[in-house]
C-alpha cells in the first residue's frame, strides 16, 4: 500500500498538471469595488456582495451594536441557550421580506441546504435537480436517501418526463433561482407549473437572486410572482447580497418546525454570532431604504452586456450580476485570469469540477458599488486580453 502521503501527493500533482490547481488571495482590505492584494489595489470583479453592503456603514453599526450588546460567541446551538433575540429578529424580518409565514436561520447556505434535504426527504421519495444546481443542493440530495435524479438544465419537459416517472413516495424538485456560476434564472413559473401538475413540491435557492431581485429585494421567486404555495420551500443566504454571512429556510410553520426538531445541521452546531444577525437586520433595512443600489446595478448589467457585444465576447445568456466569459479550456481560463491581475483586475477563473468539463470561464460579477467607469475599464482590459488569449 502506498499510503495517504503518496496518494496525496500524487492528487496534487495531477491537480497541477490538469490546470485545476486552486490557490487562496489573501485580502488586505474589506470587500469592495477595489480590494488590496499583496499589497496591491486592484478592481474587484468576483465578489458575491452584489450590493456593495459587506462593508456599508450602518452594517458594521450593526455588527458592532450587536457585539457590544451580545458578546461574540453564541455559546449553544439554538436549540440549547445559543438562540438569542438578534436571531429572533432577523428571522421575524426575512419572514415578512420573503412573504412567508416562518424563517429559519442556519450558519452557512451549505449547512441550509444539506440540512433541510436531509430532514425533509426520506427513503422511498425522489427528489429531482437540475444538472447545474450548487454543489450543497447535490450533496444534500446524494447524501438524503431519496432516489436522486437529474434533468437536463432548466429543460422543465425532461424534468415532467422523468416526474411522470414516478408513482411512489414524496417528490422534491430542487434548483438554484439563479445559477450561481451561468447567471441565468430558473424558469421558475413553468417548473412551479410542473410540480403542481405532477403533485411535487419545489424547492428553490437563491442564493444569488435574494437582495438583487424582485420588489424590495425578494428574489427570484417573488419576481416571478410565485407564492409559498408555488414554492414551499425556499433558501437564500445572508453571505451574498446582503453581506453578512448565514443563510436561511422559509415556508409554512410546519415545515419550519419540523426543521428545527430534525434538521441535524441546525441541531448540532452552534449558532451564528448574534452580532451577524444584527448586522444582517441592518442589511434588510437597507434593502428597502437604499433601492437605488438594485437600480444602479441593473444598469451597470445592460451597460456591460452592451459593451461586450459591441467587441464580440462570449457572453452567457444572464441577465444577472453572474456575467461569465466562457473559454472552455482551464488552462486559458487561468491566462486570462493572469493577465487580467497584471492589468490590475482581479476576476477568478471557474473551474471543473464547480462546471462541466470544457466549460471553464471567467466568472465575472458585477456590483452595485462599481462605477460605470470601473465597468468601462473592465470592457477595455477584456477586449485587449480576450483577443490575446481566445
Ligand atoms: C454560495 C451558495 C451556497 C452556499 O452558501 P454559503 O452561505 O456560502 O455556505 C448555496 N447555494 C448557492 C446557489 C450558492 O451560490
């Protein structure tokens, strides 16, 4: 036997040599429009905190008030002596945001979504998901014990087709709102449509669409106009949009309820500092005092997507803050991301396996605390380096 250095060393190695190597930045400033790198500004454009909220003043008042108030650590898990009035708060407020009778807040998305698929599913149901849902939504499904089965992606007949397949136990569908690394929206009316006709239940996580879309920054799902009923189970996170960190569930009191007495993920951890959620009450205030940063954003979109038209990049088909440049192959996708840095913009190169093999890009977002100008920029760096590497 070799043992685990030889195997590890050789997965390394392999890793290397397939141009799928990860290497962390370490950030010297707080999220924003530009970040310092090594001692570096560069133009941030692979931030998730779609708002610019990460480091908004009344955000950081909200942490700090909270710290003072509460202390940093919450001491339990909610369910011990760990759930405190923050908490209480911040989920009462997401509730009312989301249209929904009950929120449940969870320590990260990965842990929502995991958690939730292993309470609410069980052996003997299916649970359905489209091909390109985030990686926690498959795991949570693969590790649930219902029979997992994927459809082709946002192709809601072969999701009917593969519904119409099943006669027994409960049924699940399960998608990203909008996908995290294409920028595409669910289409969420024709799938809600689907599970109605075949007696399924829809769960949706927008992680990426929560804060950016829809009146007050509902999501995706109240863009769409749809209902609890139409979606009964929905997540979102805190650590995108609205800058903060955590995630929650919400849906009818039952289904809360029963994840709070068997989600094992929100049992046996401890909860988030109540400062977070002091911060992310903030963050939902904001949402609703500060609609100019979902306007501005949407207007930085269509500026970049005009722009990027006009010199011919391969732009996806999104119409979100997710406007990802395909190259195909990872080690050009790791140039391009090179000579953009050198250039002084930091945008990351995506990856198998987060994508399908030989769909490797530039993931590119975009933000409401971007200037049109650090836009323009971006566009000029892109159509000089895209040419050199494509
Ligand atoms: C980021 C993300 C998650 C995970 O959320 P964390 O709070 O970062 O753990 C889940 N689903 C989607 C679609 C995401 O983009």
């Amino acid at each position: 036997m070799p043992g685990f250095n030889e195997r590890i060393q050789a997965a390394l190695e392999q890793r290397r040599r397939d141009d799928l190597y990860r290497q962390r930045l370490t950030l010297e400033s707080s999220q924003g429009p530009t970040v310092r790198v090594e001692g570096r500004e560069v133009l941030n454009f692979c931030s998730n905190d779609y708002l610019g909220l990460a480091a908004h003043p009344e955000v950081v008042a909200g942490l700090c008030e909270g710290a003072e108030r509460y202390g940093v650590g919450s001491g339990a898990s909610h369910l011990v002596c760990g759930h405190s009035a923050p908490h209480h708060a911040l989920e009462e407020a997401l509730a009312e945001l989301t249209g929904r009778p009950r929120a449940l807040l969870f320590s990260s998305g990965y842990s929502a979504n995991t958690g939730t698929l292993g309470s609410l599913l069980q052996k003997g149901d299916s649970v359905f998901q489209d091909r390109l849902n985030h990686a926690s939504l498959l795991d949570g499904g693969l590790h649930s014990g219902a029979r997992f089965q994927r459809f082709r992606h946002s192709d809601v007949p072969h999701l009917e087709h593969k519904l119409a397949g099943v006669t027994e136990g409960e049924k699940l569908v399960v998608v990203d709102g909008v996908f995290s690394m294409d920028g595409d929206v669910a289409p969420l009316t024709d799938l809600a449509a689907a599970c109605r006709r075949n007696n399924a239940w829809l769960m949706v996580d927008d992680a990426h669409g929560f804060g950016v879309m829809g009146p007050g920054g509902a999501g995706s799902v109240a863009a769409a106009g749809l209902d609890v009923d139409d979606v009964p189970v929905l997540m979102a996170t805190l650590g995108k949009a609205l800058g903060c960190a955590g995630a929650f569930v919400a849906g009818e009191a039952p289904l809360i309820e029963s994840l709070v007495q068997s989600a094992r993920n929100y049992i046996y951890t401890t909860a988030l500092p109540p400062a977070v959620a002091s911060a992310a009450l903030a963050a939902v205030r904001l949402l609703t005092t500060e609609a100019w940063r979902r306007e501005h954003l949407e207007q930085l979109i269509r500026r970049f997507r005009a722009g990027a038209e006009a010199v011919g990049l391969p732009l996806m088909a999104s119409t979100s803050a997710i406007q990802p440049l395909l190259v195909g192959d990872a080690g050009k996708a790791l140039e391009l991301s090179a000579r953009l840095r050198v250039a002084g913009l930091l945008v990351g190169a995506i990856r198998p396996p987060t994508v399908p093999a030989g769909t490797s890009r530039l993931r590119i977002t975009l933000t409401a605390a971007h200037s049109e100008q650090q836009v323009d920029r971006l566009l000029e760096v892109l159509a000089e380096e895209a040419a050199q590497v494509l």
